[in-house]
C-alpha cells in the first residue's frame, strides 16, 4: 500500500482517468530573470537542464523513464513555453553580469573611475610666461569602489520562509501515470526564475527608493504622507517627463549610450496613463521591441515601456502610513549587476530511505549587488 503520510507532488490515482492534457496554470512573466540571463549570455548557458530530474535518475539506474509529460511545460508556462525556457529567450543585455564571480574569493570589488573636476574658468586657467606649472599642486588619480559578494543559495522554500524540498516517494515515481520527476523538474525552474526576479526588484527598489531618486505627483508635496490613495494620484505622462529630466540631469547614458530608458510599469498605473491624452498622441509602437523588451507595450518621450505584474508595492503612504501605492520602475544599463560563480544545480538527498522517498532541490553560489543607485528613478502614484 502506498505511503500516504509522505508529502506527495502527484498523488497517486489509479481509479479516475486522467486526461491526456493538462490546463493551463496563469503565471507571471519573470521580466527580470530573462533580462539576467540576457546578462549572461554572452558569457555562458546557465545549467537549467541539469533539472531534467528524470534523465539524472536513469542515469543513476535508479529507474527507467516512466509517466507521460503531455503538454505539462506549456500547462505551467502560459502555454506557450515562456517562464520555463527564459534562458533560452534573448533580451536586450540591460544587466551587468559580473564574470570575476568565477574566480576563486568571496568579494568581488569593482572599480569605477572617479574624474578629476577642477575650476574651468578663462581666468583660472592662465599662466604667465615666467610662471611653472610643475611643481606647485598635483592630486592623485583615484576610483571608488564597489563590493559584490559571493553567497551560498538554496530553493524552494515553503509559503512560510522555510527551506523546503520537492519529495517525491519512489511508488508514485514509478507507478503514476503522469510524470511527477518531470513536474519537479519545472517546478524547479520556476522557483529559481522567481527568485531571481524578486531579488532584481526588490534590490533595484530598495536602493532606489533609499537613495531618494523618487518623482511623485505635485499634489503630494513631494512627500510620501502626501499622498491620499484611492486614484487620486494617478500616473500621467508629465511624470515620466519628470523622470528623464532626473536622469539626464544626473548625465545617466541610457541605451545604447542614447538618453532613452527603460520603465518598468505595472497594469494600474499603465490603465492610468493610457487615459492621458497627451501619451495617446506621442506615443509610438515599435515590433522590433517585442524580442528586445519583455513585456513591450509603447514607446513614449525616450521612455521604452514595459508591462509586470510583479513590480512590489510601495507601502506606508498616506498621513497615517496606511495607503499602497503603485511603483513605476525606471533604470539605465549597468544600475544591476549578477555574477554566477557556480551555476544553478540540481540537488538530491542521498539520505533516501533505501530509494523510497526522494527530496529534490537546487543550489547555486552567485553575488549580487546594486551597481549605481544614481542609474535609477522610482516613480510612486496611487
């Protein structure tokens, strides 16, 4: 009889007839990651098939291949391949990736020139025939720094934070009818897509934001207590006007060392903006910018927007810190940067009871590290 106290991915029914497909599941586009594999690529593939669970089995003779996949990536991937195969899917090389991750150390430092701004003045830059030059002041070349460090990482984790493996017991791998070890498998690669997309959001954000690079409606007062929630501060094309005069004010190069950027912009805010009659006339759709651009809707005033769904909010709004508000992201190439010092592997718990019950998970070592907060600007409306 089969163990039914075990945490199960597929239970195992032997009475109903299962379908020959599976429905599609709804989930989000992972912007992010696909901009960091972007990153990457023209480096190295990252290893994502190391989770192809079942060939690593047959190849350990554990068992042979048994339960059919279907169409099970494209029932967990929108249907049409995408969040599962983002390795694979080129984007515009937004990202910096940071290949001395590969060398031995654990602190990646990395420099960027400081310049030299002295008085430029007609008259501060004479000198009379009997005067000299050397010998009188000099300063030193010199550069800032910037860390990056190499940590240890492990997926999936559970609802509540814990560090949670994939089990799956050793009758429903051999008996159940649809692939659990291929199930896992995606599983996997979701997880990892996911966690490197909240990792760009959230330290893209939060250095932003910290950093006070924040355009807000003028009825707020420039403050975050201005606000009043409910709509009343929509997105409007005159903030994103705002937003490129704070980047090119900063003299951040954009794209392709143009003053054009990328912005980040969640439905809400893009429903809102869509009613603004300025942006309905300059406004301009580029195809080109599908592939390029995950989640491409217009371009707009050397804006190149792009639609998630997974942008975080912005909380503690509001004279009583209780209103949400909706973050609008914009950055310039190299504001983030990744380095993958080993490679996404796939993780197997050779404590397994004999071969009756596997846990399943991945493991990487990589660093990652917000570059520039100056190559950024947030944008918060309600």
């Amino acid at each position: 009889m089969a163990d039914t106290t075990t945490p199960q991915v597929l239970a195992p029914e032997f009475i109903d007839k299962l379908s020959a497909s599976f429905l599609i599941q709804p989930d989000p586009e992972y912007i992010m990651a696909r901009f960091l594999y972007a990153s990457a690529a023209a480096y190295e593939a990252m290893d994502m098939e190391g989770f192809e669970i079942a060939m690593m089995q047959i190849t350990e003779r554990r068992f042979e291949r048994v339960g059919m996949q279907d169409n099970l990536a494209a029932a967990m991937s929108r249907g049409e391949g995408g969040p599962l195969l983002l390795a694979q899917m080129g984007a515009f090389p937004v990202f910096r990736y940071l290949v001395d991750a590969k060398k031995p150390g654990e602190v990646i430092k990395i420099n960027r020139p400081k310049f030299i701004d002295g008085v430029t003045t007609e008259a501060s830059r004479r000198i009379s025939s009997g005067a000299r030059f050397f010998g009188t002041t000099t300063q030193p070349i010199t550069v800032e720094q910037v860390d990056a460090v190499v940590r240890e990482y492990v997926g999936p984790l559970d609802i509540n934070g814990n560090k949670a493996p994939i089990s799956v017991t050793e009758f429903v791998e051999h008996r159940a009818e649809r692939s659990p070890l291929a199930n896992t498998g995606y599983q996997l690669k979701r997880d990892r897509n996911r966690f490197m997309d909240d990792v760009a959001w959230n330290t893209i954000i939060t250095a932003v934001r910290g950093a006070g690079y924040v355009t807000r409606p003028a009825s707020t007062g420039n403050v975050d207590t201005g606000y009043t929630g409910g709509g009343s501060e929509p997105m409007t094309l005159s903030l994103l006007w705002d937003v490129h005069e704070q980047l090119t004010t900063r003299n951040i190069p954009g794209l392709m060392n143009q003053p054009q950027y990328l912005t980040f912009i969640g439905p809400k805010a893009w429903n809102q903006l869509q009613n603004d009659p300025s942006y309905e006339r300059l406004s301009e759709f580029h195809e080109g910018y599908n592939r390029l651009f995950p989640g491409y809707l217009r371009s707009v005033s050397n804006h190149i927007l792009c639609q998630s769904n997974r942008i975080p909010k912005a909380t503690n709004l509001g004279p009583s810190t209780n209103i949400q508000g909706e973050i609008t992201l914009t950055i310039a190439p190299d504001c983030f940067g990744w380095g993958s010092a080993m490679s996404a592997k796939l993780l197997r718990n050779r404590d397994d009871d004999g071969g009756r019950l596997n846990e399943y998970g991945w493991h990487a070592y990589e660093a990652w590290q917000m570059l520039d907060n100056r190559f950024g600007q947030i944008t918060i409306t309600t």
